[in-house]
C-alpha cells in the first residue's frame, strides 16, 4: 500500500498545493458540533435521504419548502405524527412526495429524539464518537438510523462537520490504484481495509481524516 507521503505529492503534483488546499472541507470543532440543535442535525440527514438516487440540484431547489413542511425538522414535533400529518405530508406538493424517503425522515426524527436524549444531545453524541473508530459510527447509523446505509450516511457526517472520509468515486479509484481493494468497495472485508488503510494514513500523517479523503480522491 502507498504511503500517504506519496499520495500527497501525486495530488500536489496533478492540481498544485494552492489549489489542493482550497478543496479540503471543512472541520468542525467538538465545541461547534455541540452548539448545533437537533433540529438542524435532521435537517441535513433529511436532506441527504432526499438527495440519495435524486438530482442534488432539484433538492436544494425545494428545500424551503421542506423545511415548512417538515416544521424546521424540529425532532419533538416529528417523533410521534398522527395519520392525518403524515397523509398531508405525503401530499404536500412543497417537496419531493416519494412516501419511502419521508418515512425514513420521520423514522429519522426518532433516531435523532432517542439519541439526543441518551447523550445530551444529538451533537454531543457525534463529536464525542472517537475518530479511531469511524467505521463504527458508520455501522451505528446505518444500523439503527434510517436509509443512511451506504455513503449517504457518511455524507451526511462530512456535511454537518464531522472529522471524517469518504469513499467518493475518485477516492474509490486510487483505493484499487493503491492496492486496499480491488472494486467498489460493498462487502464487509473490503469495508474494513478501506478503514484500516484510512487509519493508517492518519497514523503517519497526523492530518485530519476528511483532508486525507480528499487528498486521496485527488491524487487519481
């Protein structure tokens, strides 16, 4: 497996280090993390279902009006609805109306209502996760939340500010190059090398995961 020293000067070399340190996304601090309400953790988990097999574009697009529709995604007024608030959700023509996608928004507003409780907070319980175990925190979303299997719920973290990679189409790409994996990674066993290789790399560097992500993607 290549070192992360020479994956940086490949990246470097393709797109110049100016250019290279403009892409690198933001980070938040666990102080910043913490500060962030319930409501704007669902927020953008809703969004990130909506966007999942849709045009990002046309989302964003609607997003005022899901916001309206969905009461600023506020959990406590989400985590019980009657029949009739979900039917006029369902034919809300404000947002996107595909009944699986608001299903897992609500399912979500549990998630995020249940989690907040246990943990003082929905922000306190992703800032404190620890970064050595990212694929855990993958793992407890998918698993528990609802529709954030796959890279939707790494989205989903890199968006709200959360310290992590992703396993983005160009990353894929020198994720084989390299020798992690030898395709998309799908299965148990390739997951886990991807983040064996991730962990690796921020071993040697010491640079944070979402900069090492991108500086993999951009070294292809």
């Amino acid at each position: 497996m290549k070192s992360f020293e020479s994956i940086n000067k490949d990246a470097v070399r393709k797109h110049g280090e100016r250019v290279l340190n403009s892409r690198l996304p933001n980070a938040k601090s666990a102080r910043a993390l913490y500060a962030v309400t319930d409501g704007r953790y669902l927020s953008e988990m809703a969004k990130c279902i909506f966007q999942a097999g849709f045009v990002w574009k046309v989302v964003d697009k609607l997003w005022l009006g899901f916001e309206e529709v969905f009461l600023r995604f506020s959990p406590k007024d989400l985590v019980d609805p009657k029949p009739r608030q979900i039917d006029s959700i369902k034919q809300d023509r404000r947002i996107i109306r595909n009944a699986q996608k608001i299903k897992a928004v609500l399912d979500s507003a549990r998630f995020v209502s249940r989690v907040s409780s246990e943990h003082g907070g929905f922000g306190k319980f992703i800032a404190r996760w620890p970064g050595d175990d990212l694929a855990g925190l993958w793992n407890k979303l998918s698993r528990e939340g609802s529709s954030l299997g796959g890279i939707t719920g790494p989205r989903f973290l890199r968006n709200v500010g959360k310290d992590t990679y992703i396993f983005s189409p160009d990353g894929v790409k020198e994720l084989i190059a390299t020798g992690v994996i030898s395709k998309a990674p799908a299965s148990k066993t390739a997951l886990t090398a991807c983040h064996q290789a991730f962990s690796r790399w921020h071993d040697e560097s010491g640079r944070r995961y979402c900069d090492i992500s991108m500086v993999v993607a951009c070294s292809v």
